[in-house]
C-alpha cells in the first residue's frame, strides 16, 4: 500500500481546518502518516487518528513555532530518506508553502502546487490543478522521483471522520534541532480581533475593492455582512494599499473559498470604477 504522509499543522496543539481536509484525502489513496510539529502537537494526536492517521511523527522543540521552515525541512527530509513515503501533501497555506518548497529543493522532487485534487494514476499520481481562476482543470502526472510533494487548497476536500478510525502509532522525536544557522525568526504574533465568521469558513462573503475610493468606506461592506451574517474579504489592490490587513485577502493570491455567494462591491481594474454584484461561484 503506498505510503502517504501529510503535514499536519497545529495551533496550540490543535490540527488547523486543512489539515483534517488532507487526511480525509489521504486516507483514500494508502496508508497515513501524519508528521506534527511544534509545542503542545502531541495534543494532536487523538483528532489526527480519528480522521485515519494510522502512525503520527511528533517533535515538540519550539523552534517549529519560532523558526520558519528550515528546522521542519530539516526534519521531514530526514523522516523521508528514512522511511521513503511516496506522496506527501501539505496545506497551500504560507507554511504549507514555505516548508513543500523548500523541501522540493532540498529532494530534488515534483511539488505541484494549488492542487484540488490527488488521484492514483498508473502506480503514481495524477494531481488536478485549477487554473485561469477556476474556468480550466489541469491534470499533472510526475515523473520525477519519489516522493511526490503536493500543495492542496483549502476546502477543496470536505473533511469526514475516518469510519473505523483506531488509535494510530505514535513516534515521538527528540532529534536536536539546529538553530545556529542564519534564517528567518518569528519575533513576536499578534491577534487580530474579529467578528462575524472567519473569511476562510464563510458561506457568504461581502468583499470590496480600491473602487471603493477610501479605507473608511468599508464600513458600508462590515454592515451590509454583518447584515447577512457574513465574512467581509477584500481584493489585493486594497490590502496592497494598506486599507485591509493581508488575512482579508480574496482570490487566487489570497485565500480561496471552494464555493460561496459572493457580494462583490468595486472590484473594477480602474480607478473611480464603481460595480457592484453578486454571484453564486461553484455549485
């Protein structure tokens, strides 16, 4: 059976939406390794198993949290000459990207990015990847070496509890991480107060552009959603200028919703443009 890891995410020892989404996947194409990383990830463990993680590699060392992507690709290509997986797949989330990348680099192996899907093809993988904003699908199959590395988008996968989910092997490390080399550190985090639901989760999304004219004309757009219950997003050209912060971003450079109505309020190319619309994006 082939050997399929994901890269399981957390926050403060709890898996990330995605990462429940990539093991309901995973689980459908071979046998499950989660690798969780980071303070408190052994809390993840019983959620990782119940969605079909059949072994969970677990390293605690704060450096996963502090230290972007070097110490995980460090660690995952170690785990990967020993173990030799053949398909390994991450969220297409900044870390997810940060650390599949690198890793590629460091492999010497196929990453495909933005994937919607993953099938088995030919004793390899055929992976599905959306393209000029959804209207084309493109189908990949790599032949370079194993492992395949796979970025797959967020709600592409509904995420389902595995039907016979059993408690999975677990395999903690304590390999010394090496901190000593020139990378880039976290130096502090900061949480943004929200309401209403996350952009992320929403089924209706209320998003404005730079037709908007002004940063404090957005005020209308957090009305009119918090109106219909919905999450207020934003296009680039406005978070680019500094209106919204970068978590408001929509689209195929920001966050990606599979289906949504979406209220779009000046969204227009030019400046002084003002359109206005609503539409229904997937089925």
């Amino acid at each position: 059976m082939a050997g399929i890891w994901v890269f399981a995410e957390t926050v403060d020892g709890t898996p990330t939406p995605v990462v429940l989404e990539l093991l309901t996947k995973a689980r459908s194409l071979g046998e499950v390794t989660a690798v969780a990383l980071g303070p408190s990830a052994s809390k993840s463990v019983e959620t990782l198993g119940k969605y079909g993680a059949k072994k969970v590699y677990i390293h605690e060392d704060p450096a996963f949290r502090d230290i972007l992507a070097t110490p995980a690709v460090d660690l995952l290509a170690r785990l990967i000459e020993k173990d030799q997986p053949d398909l390994v797949i991450f969220g297409m989330t900044y870390d997810g990207r940060d650390v599949a990348s690198r890793l590629s680099a460091r492999l010497s192996t196929a990453l495909i990015a933005n994937a919607s899907d993953v099938r088995k093809k030919d004793g390899g993988w055929a992976i599905v990847t959306p393209v000029f904003g959804g209207s084309l699908l493109v189908t990949t199959v790599p032949k370079a070496k194993a492992p395949t590395l796979v970025l797959i988008r967020p709600k592409a996968v509904a995420a389902e509890p595995a039907a016979s989910a059993t408690a999975p092997e677990v395999e903690t490390l304590t390999d010394p991480v090496d901190t000593g080399k020139p990378v880039a550190r976290v130096l502090r985090r900061e949480k943004e107060k929200a309401s209403g639901p996350k952009l992320e989760d929403a089924s209706i999304i209320v998003s404005g552009g730079r037709g908007l004219g002004a940063p404090e004309n957005f005020k209308m757009l957090d009305e009119l959603a918090a109106e219909l219950g919905a999450a207020v997003g934003a296009s680039r050209a406005v978070v680019d200028a500094g209106w919204k912060p970068y978590s408001f971003q929509i689209g195929q450079t920001g966050k990606y919703r599979a289906r949504h109505l979406g209220c779009h309020a000046a969204h227009g190319w030019n400046e002084g443009r003002q359109d206005h619309h609503c539409d229904q994006q997937g089925p």
